[in-house]
C-alpha cells in the first residue's frame, strides 16, 4: 500500500504568504503614495494650474499692450484720458458730474 501524505502546514504558511503580499502590493498599486488615485488627482491638479495659467497669461498680455500703449514711442490719448479720470479723478470743464 502507498501512503499519502497530507500538504504540510508550512506550505499553507507559504501560500497565505504569497497571498498577503501580492494584496499589499495590489493595495499599494491602487492606493498608495504613487497609485492611480494619486495620479488621478496629480492629473487634475495639473489641469486646474495649466487653466489658471492660461488666465494670468492672458492678464499680463492684457497690461503689456496697456502699459505699450501708454509708452514713450505710441501713446493712446484715450488711454491716457480713462486713465487721468480713474486714477487722478479728473474732470473736463465742459463736463458735469453726477453722483
């Protein structure tokens, strides 16, 4: 007669083992520092600053071609006029004023 032997309990360890350690590993793929969920939220991240870059380029293009136009070589009198009544408060004598 030929005697069976039943699987050893180290070989259970073994498997148990492997098992952990390929779920800690899938868990850290998923989740971790360096997962998709982090790339995820990397990647919108990185949308929202190239839109609000997008903004402030266009902020400064917007007060390069002002101060340009308010220059030495090219000077936009109507510019200059808006910008006297802004910021001095300035009115033409020919003007009345309501507030």
């Amino acid at each position: 007669m030929s005697s069976r032997k039943k699987p050893g309990f180290g070989v259970l360890v073994y498997f148990a083992a492997a098992l952990s350690i390929g779920l800690y590993f899938a868990f850290a793929a998923v989740q971790g520092d360096y997962g998709l969920f982090r790339r995820a939220e990397i990647n919108a991240e990185r949308d929202q600053l190239a839109a609000q870059l997008a903004l402030l380029q266009a902020e400064v293009a917007r007060m390069e071609n002002l101060t340009q136009r308010l220059s030495d070589s090219y000077l936009d009198l109507d510019l200059l006029d808006q910008q006297t009544r802004d910021v001095l408060g300035m009115v033409r004598s020919d003007e009345i004023v309501i507030r």
